[in-house]
C-alpha cells in the first residue's frame, strides 16, 4: 500500500493562500475533515514545537476516518534541539533548574527530566494509538547530531521511551551517509525495526545536507519530501516556512516514482510524505503524486 499525505495541514501560508481549503472551510474541525476528504494520512509537525493534549489528540481522531493515521514528529527537547521552556507543562517546568525557566531556548539533558517529557508525550497520544490511528513517531535529529557511536546509543534509548511505538529517523548530517558508515547505519536500523527516513533536500555537495538515499529498514516506508530550496534551506534568520518554499516540477515527481513504488513492493505500507508546506506547494504536489501512482482513481 502506498499512502501521500503533507507533513501539516494547519500551515499558516497554506491557509492563507486559499488554494487548498474551500472558503467555507474556516474551523479547526473542518479543516481536518476536509484534509481527511483528500488524503488518508498527515503528519503532525506542530508537536515538534510543543507537547499536544490529550484533548487535542482526541478530536483528531475524532475527526477523521477510521482509516486515517497520523505519523508524529517528536517535541524538540527529544530529539536535542532548543526548545521553548515555556512549552513545557507546568511540571515539568517546575522542575527546571532555576537559571533555565527564564531563558528563551535551553537544551534539556538532564536524563530524569528527558524521561518525564517522554512519558508526558506518549500519554498524551494515547488515545491515537488505542483507536489505531498513530503512525510513526518521526524523530528528526539536528545538523549536529553526527554519526558516531555514543549517538547510536540515543537512539535506541529514545526507541526505549516509546514503547512498542514504531520508530523512524531522519539524519540532517551527511556523515551517517558516507561509503565507510553507511552499510553500519542501515543494518543497524533493520536489526532494531527502525525505519529509514529517505528525505530529499538541497544538495550542496557536503556533509551539511544528507542525499537522496531510498534504502527501506523497516516493514514501513517514509519518505519526507522537503523541497530543493537551495537559496534558503541554509539561511538564518528567516521564517521557516520559507526553507520549504518549493515547488516540485512534474518530471522532479516522475523521478520518486519508481522509488516508491520499489519500496512498497519490499513493505508492507509505503508513505510520500510533502514537507514543502509553503502556500499550497505540497498539498499541490501531494495530489500530483497520487495521480501519478494511482493513474485513473
């Protein structure tokens, strides 16, 4: 089974723009429903920023149908990123030091205050998982995080604090993909039922940008689809949404294709998942490569 969604469907740009939504479909609840009309799967990106609620989690399933299912990227503080301690509920704020409550960004290593913020996140998408609805838990890990050995062993204490929830990882530096490692990674990946994340993104032919490598790991296929942005995927101090402001063209599409269709023949789900979410790129996109997949539906 090959399955496309986009990896938001809250994106302010795409709101905006009015290419996607009917006018009438102004609600929080439409909107899902109406993104649930179109395509069978998401990705929730907003969860990176912030720990959901259980509330939140329940009105997604809610809203959607039963076949609908909703792959999650992982809160910053999980994967080593920077995070907003004012994300952090109330307490598990209350348990950071005091130095770090006030801060604008801090780094989260203290092993015990990691574990409660896991746990937190995995509660709070419980109802997804016991209606069947929760997909992958997408941890992408930062430019910094390189390929060397202590950094295999967070991965699999991450996998550990997320229970029997299928796992997929996205490396942001090109050192897990050179000749020397790479055979590594991957059968380390497989050994742990892993999934590969294949992303496609700028190339700058160094290790600040990973290749285009579609090699599957796990009985679940992901593809993450960025865009190839090269005048912004690097640059700071702009809006994020303009690193994804790209939109593929119909031979780039054409390209993925028997890609994708290789690895849904060595799986047994495959998703395409389009994260230029600028505007309407990748609900644009999304639709194309489903017509190309399923010719004539």
């Amino acid at each position: 089974m090959i399955h496309v969604g986009t990896c938001s469907w809250t994106e302010k740009t795409l709101v905006q723009s009015g290419e996607f939504y009917p006018k009438d479909v102004r609600t929080a609840e439409s909107r899902l429903q109406f993104y649930a009309s179109r395509f069978d799967t998401v990705e929730v990106d907003s969860t990176y920023y912030a720990i959901p609620t259980k509330s939140n989690a329940y009105l997604w399933a809610q809203r959607t149908p039963a076949n609908f299912l909703f792959h999650i990227k992982v809160y910053g503080a999980l994967t080593g990123h920077g995070i907003d301690p004012r994300t952090l509920p109330p307490d598990i704020h209350n348990e950071l030091p005091e130095k770090d409550k006030a801060q604008k960004q801090i780094f989260v290593k203290e092993p015990a205050l990691i574990r409660m913020i896991a746990d937190k996140f995995m509660d709070a998408l419980y109802t997804l998982a016991n209606v069947d609805k929760l997909g992958l838990m997408v941890f992408q890990f930062p430019p910094w995080f390189t390929y060397k050995t202590e950094n295999i062993d967070v991965i699999l204490k991450y996998k550990a604090m997320i229970g029997r929830n299928l796992m997929a990882v996205e490396f942001r530096h090109g050192s897990w993909y050179v000749d020397t490692v790479r055979e590594k990674v991957f059968h380390f990946l497989l050994k742990n039922h892993i999934t590969h994340i294949i992303a496609d993104e700028p190339q700058y032919g160094t290790l600040a940008t990973v290749p285009f490598v579609p090699q599957t790991t796990a009985e679940i296929a992901y593809y993450r689809l960025h865009g190839r942005n090269k005048d912004t995927w690097l640059k700071k101090g702009i809006a994020t949404s303009l690193r994804y402001a790209y939109l593929y063209s119909e031979e780039e599409l054409k390209e993925f294709i028997p890609h994708v269709q290789t690895s849904a023949k060595r799986t047994k789900e495959t998703y395409v998942m389009l994260n230029n979410c600028y505007g309407g790129f990748a609900t644009r996109n999304a639709g194309r490569i489903k017509e190309l997949i399923e010719p004539g539906q």
